[in-house]
C-alpha cells in the first residue's frame, strides 16, 4: 500500500484535514464501527489508508458534513 503525499497534500483542506480524518475514523473502527472496503487486515490503521485509497473515506466524511 502506498500513499503519495504530495497527492494527499492537494486534497481539499490539506494534510491537516486528512490527518484529522484519519485519526478519526481509527478511533471509529477501534469503538466497532464496520469497515468500508473488504480487507483481511484487522489493524484500523491499516484498514484506515485502504479506505482512503479506495476514495470510500472521503465519500462518508463528505457524507458527515452535509448533515
């Protein structure tokens, strides 16, 4: 799995934004939140930067902030 920091980095919001994304949806997965991509992996960290590469972590954070 590799992440191209300079493409995180022009994400709308920036690498604090990401940042704070990720760690949130860590804690969310750490409390028995599901997964939202198929993965054998059981770290949250893990599970973590697969959503953000399949794109579905940004979809349920923009999801969060419309409401």
């Amino acid at each position: 799995m590799l992440l191209d920091v300079d493409k995180l980095s022009q994400i709308e919001g920036g690498t604090f934004y990401v940042t704070t994304l990720l760690i949130r949806r860590v804690r969310e997965l750490v409390n028995g939140s599901p997964k939202l991509v198929k993965t054998d992996s059981n770290d949250p960290v893990e599970i973590v930067f697969e959503e953000l590469n399949s794109g579905k972590l940004f979809q349920t954070a923009k999801d969060r902030e419309e409401k």
